[in-house]
C-alpha cells in the first residue's frame, strides 16, 4: 500500500510537472507569439517611418526644385526688366540727343535766317540811300539847271529891253 501510495505520489507529481511544463510551453509560446508580434509591429511602424521620411525628403526635394525654379525665373524676369529698363534710357537718351541736333540745326537755320534778312535790310538801306543821293543830286542838278535857265531867260530878256 505504502509502495502503491509513493507511486500514485510520483504519477501524481509527474502529472502535476507535466502540467507545469506543459503550462511553461505555452506561456514560452504566448510570450514567443507576443514578441514575435511586438517585432512585427516595430517593423511596420519602423517602415511606416522610413516612408514617412523619404516622403518628407521627396517633398523638400519638390520645394526646393520649386523654389530654385523660382529663383531662376525670378532672374529673368529682373534681367528682362533691366534690359528694357537699358533699351528704354538708349531710346530716350537718342530721342535727346536727336531733339538737341534738330534744336541746334534750327536755331543755326534761324541765325542764318536772320543774318541773310540783315544782310538784305542793310542793302535795301544802302539802296534807299543811294537813291535818295541820286534823287537830291538830280533836284540839285534841276534846281541848277532851272536857275541856270532863268538866268538864261532874264539874260535874254535883259538883252531884248536893252536893244
């Protein structure tokens, strides 16, 4: 009975050992399953991140494309505006200088102008005058020619009383 009782003991034991470890296992399974789990998730979200980051990469990448195109753009356009702004002063300061030559060439015409109007009124002046000495000494001559006449005439007459 003892030998019986120690054996059912030691079955008992044994079975209760077997539990043990069979409850051991499965929580070495469950845990195994729960790290296995844990790492399966830490790899999602490690390459949920590393997408993450390479599209933050890609759009700082976009925007800097963006922006560089921007700036040469930018460059340009100011480049475009200056040499209009160039073309333009070239435009005026020929339109200037062309206005200052037709100026002077107007006023050297009006100098000239009246320099010839001068030149024609001093000789319409020494013309009149020339006339006008022309006209005295011709009343001079008559007056001389008249007074020559009269005394010619009274000559005459005193000749004809005389006889």
């Amino acid at each position: 009975e003892e030998r019986q009782r120690l054996e059912e003991e030691r079955l008992a034991g044994e079975d209760r050992l077997a539990e043990k470890e069979a409850a051991a296992e499965e929580e070495r399974q469950r845990l195994e399953e729960d790290r296995l789990a844990e790492e399966a998730k830490i790899a999602e979200e490690e390459a949920a991140a590393e997408t993450e980051r390479q599209r933050l990469e890609e759009e700082r990448l976009a925007e800097e494309a963006k922006l560089a195109e921007e700036e040469v753009a930018a460059e340009a356009e100011r480049q475009r505006l200056e040499e209009e702004r160039l073309a333009e002063e070239t435009r005026l300061a020929e339109e200037e200088a062309a206005a200052d030559a037709k100026r002077q060439r107007l006023k050297e015409e009006r100098l000239a102008e009246e320099a010839r109007l001068a030149e024609e009124e001093a000789l319409a002046d020494a013309e009149r005058q020339r006339l006008e000495k022309e006209r005295l000494a011709e009343e001079v001559r008559l007056a001389e020619e008249e007074a020559a006449a009269e005394a010619e005439r009274q000559r005459l007459e005193e000749d004809r009383l005389s006889e």
